[in-house]
C-alpha cells in the first residue's frame, strides 16, 4: 500500500474512533445514563378559584376565550352541558332553560417556562349568567359578578330581559376547533 493510502485509512480509523467515543461520552452524559430527568410538574395555585361561588365553572366545557391585551388580561367562557351543546349547534345564542354561562378573567403573567406565553396569574372576576324560566314560561336572566380573594358576590341583577352584560355574555359564539 502506498503511503498517501496508509494515511488517509490511518486518519479515517482515527475519526472512526474518535466519533464512536464521542458518541458514547455524549450518550452517557446526556441520554443513557440511568438517572431519569428531573421534572417537575407545578399548579398555577394564583389561577385557581377560591370563593363562595355557586358552582366551579373550571369543571364546565370551554365555549370560547379571548385576550385583552390593553388591560393584560385573559377570559375563558364556560359553560355547562346545556349551554355548551346550545353555543356549538346554534349560532342565534337563543340559550333554553337551565343554561348556565360563567366568564372567568385572569390577570395575565409571563409564564417562566416558555419564552414569551403568558398564563394566567390572579382571578380578577367571575361572572355568571342563569337562563330559568317562570312559571308562565317566560324566560329570565340572572347575572352575577364575584372579585375579590377570595371571590365574593359584587353585583346581582335578575330580569326578564338580559342587561348589557349579561347580552354580552349571551352573544358571544362557539369557538371553532378543526
């Protein structure tokens, strides 16, 4: 063999070698060592409701949500099972009996392990909306907001026709997953 030929296979084991034993340095530091990775799941306990509220919206199905960037807040609409099957299937929001929304608003904070996401930090408010009937048939509405921490009760208002919030609540449609 000529020694140009001894060279260059003599350089080639070498580099063979050399990236064999990297790979396993690097296996071994990194991805093989036995040791299973640390993580650790945390709860976003600021986000959490805590209050005397008449029912824990976090357990209902999500209607829609949105962003308010001026005021760096963040609302998740719920409802329960007879809201959430009337928002999907309707686009008139003409909600029946026994439907109930909840509004939940979130001040917003930069979540530590994402670069850039925000999560929710504290609750600012909750507001409920009821749909009930009276014993003529007629529908009425109850709205109710709760701040505060914990949650208490700060406005009530119950008739036969939405107020502007409680309209507002009533008009917001479905979000539409693919």
């Amino acid at each position: 063999m000529k020694p140009l030929m001894k060279r260059i296979c003599l350089n080639a084991g070498i580099l063979s070698l050399s990236t064999f034993l990297l790979s396993v340095f690097l296996l071994n530091t990194f991805g093989c060592s036995g040791a299973e990775p640390k993580v650790s799941a945390t709860i976003n306990q600021s986000a959490s409701l805590a209050g005397e509220l008449p029912a824990n919206p976090l357990q209902w199905k999500v209607i829609t949500s949105a962003i308010n960037h001026a005021d760096s807040t963040m609302s998740t609409l719920y409802g329960n099972d007879v809201a959430v099957r009337c928002a999907r299937a309707n686009s008139q929001h003409s909600y029946p009996t026994g439907s109930v929304l909840s509004l939940v608003t979130w001040a917003q904070r930069e979540d530590d392990r994402w670069f850039g996401a925000k999560i929710p930090d504290r609750v600012k408010s909750v507001e409920f909306v009821f749909v009930d009937a009276t014993a003529d048939g007629r529908q009425s509405y109850a709205y109710r907001d709760y701040e505060g921490a914990p949650l208490t009760m700060v406005s009530q208002q119950k008739g036969f026709a939405p107020n502007d919030r409680t309209a507002y609540l009533l008009a917001q449609r479905a979000a539409v997953l693919p």
